[in-house]
C-alpha cells in the first residue's frame, strides 16, 4: 500500500491484505454512519454506550446465522465488542464467517463508527441506533455517569420498530413496476479488492440553501443537479467516448418512505427512483435538468408511484422456487443477479440522509455526522449526503483510483461561491 498522506483523518493498516475475507469482494451491503466528536473517543466510554443501547433496543442484539435455504438472525446476549479502526471502510466484515454481527462498533481519535448491514437496517434505522450511543455516551462523559438511565420502550413500541413496513403496506393488486433500462458506466479501472477510496466535502448547508434558493429549487434537487453537471462534463472532454453509443445516465436515488407511508419502523424502508437524462439527445442547461427534476419528483414521490415498488420488493420475498432453492446455490448466485439487475441499471448513486437533529445537551458534543455509501463493483463511485448543525458533508466511495468525479463536482461547488473543506483516506 502506498504510504498513507498527513492529511489523512484515519490510519489504514494494509486493509485488503491480511485477512482473505477481507479482500474476497468488491461488492458490499456494509454501509457506514459517523459521528464526528469535538474531543477524542474514550473507548471504554463507549462500550458501556453500546452495551445500554443494545438493552434499550434488542433489535440490534442479534448474530447472522446459517439456515438450509436462507440466513436468519438469532438472538443473543452478547453485544459486539469496540474497536478502533484499522481498516478501509465497509469492507472488513463477512457476515457469513469472521463477523456473525450485522454491525459493528469502531473509533479513531475522535470518530465514532456506526458499520451496519443492509441486512438489518437502512439510513434512517441506523441514526436512530447511532445517536442512542451517542446519547448514552454524553451521559457517561457527564459528571453524573450513573444516574437514571431512559425507561425501557413498550413492547408495543419495540414492535413498532421491529415491524415489517414493506409487508404492512404491500397490496397484492398493485403491479411492480417497469425494469429500468441499461445505464451508461464509468470507464475507469478498478483498484485492488478489499479497498475503499472515500473523499468527503465539507460546507455551509445555510449558503448551498440559499444557492438552491437562487435556482428556485431544494438542495436535494440541486446536488442532484450539479452531479448530472459533473458527469455531462467528464463524457464532454473525454474525447474516447462517442456520443451515438452512450446509454442514459442514470442516478439511484434512494427514498425514505416513513414520511410518505408512516412508519417507526427502524428496519429497510425505502425505495429507489431513477432520474435520468439521454445525452443521445444534446447536452443538457442547468435549467433542463432542474425543471425535468422538477417534474420527475412531483410525478414520482406520491403514493401511487412508489406502492408499485413496494409491491416489487415484497413479491420477491413471495416466489416459493426462490425460496427453496439451496443457499449455497444462492451464495453463488446472488453477487451476479445483484449486479446485472440491480448495478447495471445505474451509473451511480447519489443519497441523501437530510436535516439531522439530536436533543440539546447530547447533541452539543457532535462536530459533524457523515454517512459513506456500500462499496459496488457495479457503480465505483457512489455519493451520500448528511447535514447537521449547518454542516452538510458529501462523501464520495469511490473502487478506482480515478478522482475526475470527485474533482469536477468540487469544482462545481467552488465556482458557485461554496467554500468546502476535503478530506480523504488516500
């Protein structure tokens, strides 16, 4: 590994490289929630946070365990121990193996790590999860440590957070909706496995509002906007790619469906829409693409819209012959189905966790969050989005050693008058 720049916010160890699960897959589920503290992590601190947070929420107090036709989760009374990172992000953990837990605790200098499986939560569940540690953590920084902890939930309540949303809303007569086309892919080498570029942009959420606030739009449409800008440019000066043969460029965009269908549930529940634009068809004015945003969000963020994808991610949970097939066979199969359905239908990904809040005083020891996306050999570079306390952060993961996206997308941002602050890990 290449000797690690001073400008780095975290040690890498060889990652990839000393433990084969580690380097077997480019392809993860394994997604990452950061807490960034004003002052370093004390690690047995956060232990007895953990530990509180694990009784407070049983749902997350669980190991993955190998059935005949599917993994389930079982039980436990053991929660996953802390550690400081050592490792590039959301790629050291093997369900199946040498991590039985879904999640897993980590912390370098003053960074606390929230690393957590699709398998059992999305953004929304995770935060949730996240800032109990944290909540728990003031506490015990206080002068007070011992004093009363917050009442155990209902079982009511603790069913609320457990329940299936998807189910719960799914309705049999509803058809699943259209299978998106091909999109067009970055052409850029991968690096070696076990690897994880990340890049992250910090800057004001109050002056990117007021730049959207210009365009007449939201921030989410704007940095949606900015990063079909982003990609329109690079195939613009790339004079190998040929126009005529492009497919649609095409951002996962993913949704979270509490507000629109309510839920507390702090499984899975969201859906992904596909904005998208045909540079087959000329290039493409900030204004087209805004107004197109536009459009595309009123006609895709209603009821109606998203129940068909709602009914496609149930049904698949219905067909018998998928269920009873071996999961061997599944283990096989899965990373090649995942990618030709699912990756290749996008170019990237762009995810955004919005406005976080945290109840004074626990909140007062949190710089900033952040949230890095799973890594996927089928989209090597991919964004996600947090803001908290005026402080939005965009991170960029990234499979290639290639920074044009990164670099042309800041650039944006700078020449809009958006003063940002970049961190890496290479």
């Amino acid at each position: 590994m290449k000797k690690q720049k001073q400008e780095n916010w975290f040690k890498l160890d060889n990652a990839g490289k000393l433990y084969p699960s580690i380097a077997s897959s480019r392809v993860s589920t394994i997604f990452r929630l950061t807490a960034v503290l004003k002052m370093p992590v004390k690690a047995d601190l956060l232990q007895q946070a953990l530990n509180q947070s694990v009784n407070q929420f049983p749902f997350f107090n669980v190991k993955l365990r190998k059935g005949v036709f599917w993994y389930y989760f079982e039980k436990t009374t053991e929660p996953p121990r802390v550690h400081r990172e050592r490792y590039y992000p959301c790629t050291s953990t093997d369900l199946r193996h040498s991590q039985p837990s879904p999640y897993k605790i980590l912390y370098f200098k003053n960074r606390v790590h929230l690393e957590i499986s699709h398998a059992i939560a999305d953004g929304a569940g995770g935060l949730i999860f996240l800032k109990d540690i944290i909540k728990n953590y003031n506490r015990l920084l206080g002068e007070q440590p011992n004093q009363v902890l917050d009442a155990p939930f209902s079982k009511e309540t603790l069913a609320c957070f457990e329940e299936d949303a998807f189910k719960k809303n799914y309705e049999k007569k509803i058809p699943s909706p259209q299978k998106v086309e091909k999109a067009y892919h970055f052409p850029f080498k991968l690096i070696e496995k076990g690897e994880y570029r990340v890049t992250n942009g910090t800057y004001s959420a109050s002056e990117f509002k007021a730049l959207a606030k210009a365009y007449k739009t939201s921030p989410t449409k704007m940095l949606l906007c900015l990063y079909f800008e982003t990609i329109q440019d690079f195939i613009n000066e790339n004079e190998t790619i040929k126009i005529k043969d492009l497919k649609p460029l095409i951002i996962n965009m993913p949704v979270n469906l509490r507000s629109i269908f309510p839920s507390e549930t702090m499984r899975n529940f969201f859906i992904s829409i596909t904005p998208s634009i045909d540079l087959r068809l000329g290039e493409y004015s900030r204004e087209e693409i805004l107004t197109y945003l536009d459009h595309y969000f009123s006609l895709c963020l209603t009821k109606k819209f998203l129940k068909r994808y709602i009914s496609r991610n149930f049904k698949n949970e219905l067909f018998w012959h998928v269920r009873l097939i071996p999961l061997f066979i599944k283990d096989l199969a899965m990373p090649f189905i995942y990618n030709y359905y699912g990756e290749s239908s996008y170019t990237s990904s762009l995810s955004n966790l919005g406005v976080i809040k945290i109840d004074e005083p626990y909140g007062e020891i949190i710089e900033k969050l952040e949230v890095l996306p799973p890594p996927s050999e089928g989209n090597i570079v991919k964004a996600t989005v947090i803001t908290y306390n005026d402080i939005t952060t965009i991170s960029f993961g990234s499979l290639t050693d290639d920074r044009v996206i990164e670099r042309l997308f800041f650039r944006k941002l700078r020449n809009e008058g958006i003063v940002i602050k970049i961190e890496t890990n290479y």
